[in-house]
C-alpha cells in the first residue's frame, strides 16, 4: 500500500470523491454507494497528503462525508469518520476556523432562544 500512496493515490481518490460529490449534488444516494467504495479505498492510503486533506476539506467533499457517516452503511459510516478524522487532524487552521464556527452557531442558537422566549410572553 505504501507504493500506492507514495504515487499520489490519495490525492486521485480524494480528487475524484469530491468530484462525484459535486455531481451529485442534492441527490447523492445513486452515487452513495459509489462514494463509500472511494472511501473505502481512500482511507487505506492515510496518512493522506496535505493536497489530499485539502481536497476532503472542500465544502462539497465534507457534505458527502457528513452525509455518509449519517446514513451510509457501516463501513461507509467507518470510514467516513476515518476521512473526517484525517481531514481535521492534518489541517490546524481548518480545526481552529471550525471552533469558530461551532461558537458563532452556539451564540446564533442562544440568540434564537432569547427571541423565542420574548415573542411567547
């Protein structure tokens, strides 16, 4: 396997995950399954290159991973979480940016509550 990886194969399959996650778009269960064999492949070559975490970092490559450790198989589930794990464990600044995110959410949801309960009363 070493021999794959050293070759770029991560970076290929990670390329052509996003590029079917794109495709897909909105309607990814016919490529679901499609998704989850590249993953399948793709989590065997880790540790991925930075190309490659970038590329799974992508917005598009993220939703199909969120989508496949929901709903897919458990496999797919498996390494689902495998390619987040590798995509927020490579990339500090993208773990960082996503400790932002998280908080402004948490602030956004408290916001949320607090005009609720004002047009309740």
């Amino acid at each position: 396997m070493r021999c794959f990886a050293s070759i770029g194969t991560g970076r290929v399959l990670a390329t052509a995950f996003e590029s079917l996650a794109v495709a897909a778009g909105a309607d990814a269960a016919p490529a679901g399954r499609v998704l989850e064999d590249i993953l399948a492949a793709l989590v065997c070559m880790t540790p991925l290159d930075e190309e490659a975490t970038r590329t799974l970092g992508l917005p598009s490559s993220l939703g199909s991973l969120v989508t496949t450790a929901e709903n897919g198989t458990l496999a797919g589930r498996l390494n689902a979480v495998l390619a987040i794990k590798e995509v927020v464990s490579c990339d500090g600044a993208f773990t960082e940016w996503m400790a932002h995110v998280f908080r402004y959410c948490g602030e956004l949801i408290k916001r949320i509550g607090v005009l609720l309960d004002r047009a309740s009363v």
